[in-house]
C-alpha cells in the first residue's frame, strides 16, 4: 500500500498530508491494539483467577502499554529535540 500511495500522489506535493495521516492512523492501531490486549488479559484472568484481579490486571496491562507505545516515544522524540 505505501508504494502504491507513493507511485499515485507522487509529485503532488502531498507528502505532509500523507505524514500527518499516517501518524494519526498509527496512534489509532496502537490504541487499538492496547484495548485488545487489556481484553485478553481481562478475560483470561476474569476466567482463571476473579473478576476483581481480572480488572485490576488489565488496568495495569493497559497502562503499561501506554506508557511503552506513547509516552515513551514522546519523551525521547522531545528529549533528542
């Protein structure tokens, strides 16, 4: 897909466009993918262990995720800046 996006709008001068939507896409799958795990986690403990661990855990699991996905990523690009 991004070689064919770059073979169509190539010389249209759109490349900040694409950037930018490209950016709010990843943050989008990232969010995602954070939810989906915190579901897993949620629903195995909620299975295996109690519902009240079960929440706890996926808290946890999704604040981890956050922090490695966004946060992290953030303070480096701004520290290297």
């Amino acid at each position: 897909t991004p070689v064919a996006i770059h073979r169509r709008l190539s010389g249209q001068h759109v490349k900040e466009r694409i950037v930018g939507s490209a950016h709010r896409l990843v943050y989008g799958v990232l969010a995602c993918l954070s939810l989906l795990v915190s579901g897993m986690v949620l629903l195995i403990f909620d299975i295996v262990v109690d519902h009240t661990v079960a929440v706890a855990t996926a808290v946890c699991t999704f604040a981890v995720m956050v922090l490695l996905l966004v946060a992290l990523p953030t303070h480096l690009v701004r520290r290297h800046a």
